[in-house]
C-alpha cells in the first residue's frame, strides 16, 4: 500500500495588529504585526484572512497592501520591523496582496481576502499600508488578521 501526502492544518490563530483607526498614506506608513516565531511549527505555508472595514467617504480605485516581513531570530527583521504590533514604514517588504475599494466605494465596506505565504521561514509576519484617503473604521473588532499553518504530513 503506498503513502499519501496530505496537508496537515494548526489552529486558525489570531494575528496581533491593530487595524483600527489606521490612517491612510501614500508613503508607505502604516502597521506592523506581532512576529510570529515559526521556528517550532515550521510551517512551510501560512493562509492568512485580512479583513477590514473602510472609513468616512474612501476614494475609488485604491488599496489596501499586505505585505510580508520575515526575521531571523535574532532581531534582523524585513525593514527594521520590531516584534511587536506597532507602527511601521513599509520601504523593502515584498506585496503579498491587495484588497481594492473598487469604483464606487462606501463608508464601511468590509474587504477581505485570504493570502498564501509560501516558506515564510523562522519568523514572519505582516505590515498593512493603506491609501484610501480616509482612516479605516475605528472599531477594533470591525477587522481581524487570522492565520492557520499548513505543513505536509505522510499518511
């Protein structure tokens, strides 16, 4: 009888960043994630769900931009991101994806969409930049970052 290899899901997870509130910036200033230490699971894929709730009149046609910070474990971080949820410039973090406002956007549209980081190594986490023109909503639980490990298992 020969083996399969199937995925091996960890538990949904909640993602430390605080979304609330945040403002809108064309220069790439925005909100790092807590880090998460990846070096025990070793999950080599991570689904991650965004989901954010837009502000007072948002502009048509613009983003909001998750993108990928990774470490090393000893401090060495994708653009001098701490370990802690805080804020943050994105300058060197690689586009992991983007949740559009669409044409004819409205005070508190809900966007989410579900990312994959593939081999996110020994610490990951994320930044969030947004240019929709107008802070997102300022209710903390209006948006949520979750994530579930995924490692392949022989079976």
């Amino acid at each position: 009888m020969s083996n399969e290899i199937k995925a091996k899901f960890g538990t949904s997870t909640a993602l430390s960043i605080a979304l609330a509130g945040l403002a809108s910036s064309t220069g790439g200033v925005g909100r790092q994630s807590a880090m998460v230490d990846n070096a025990a699971a070793r999950f080599g894929l991570i689904h991650l769900i965004v989901k954010v709730k837009l502000g007072t009149n948002p502009a048509a046609n613009k983003t909001v931009q998750v993108c990928l910070l990774q470490g090393d474990g000893t401090g060495l971080r994708t653009d001098g991101a701490g370990s802690d949820d805080a804020a943050l410039t994105v300058r060197n973090a690689p586009l992991l994806g983007v949740l559009g406002t669409g044409p004819s956007p409205v005070t508190g549209d809900v966007l989410q969409k579900q990312l994959l980081i593939r081999d996110p190594g020994v610490q990951w986490g994320i930044a969030v930049v947004h240019d929709t023109g107008a802070a997102l909503d300022a209710t903390p639980a209006n948006h949520a970052v979750r994530y579930v490990g995924e490692n392949p298992e022989v079976q």
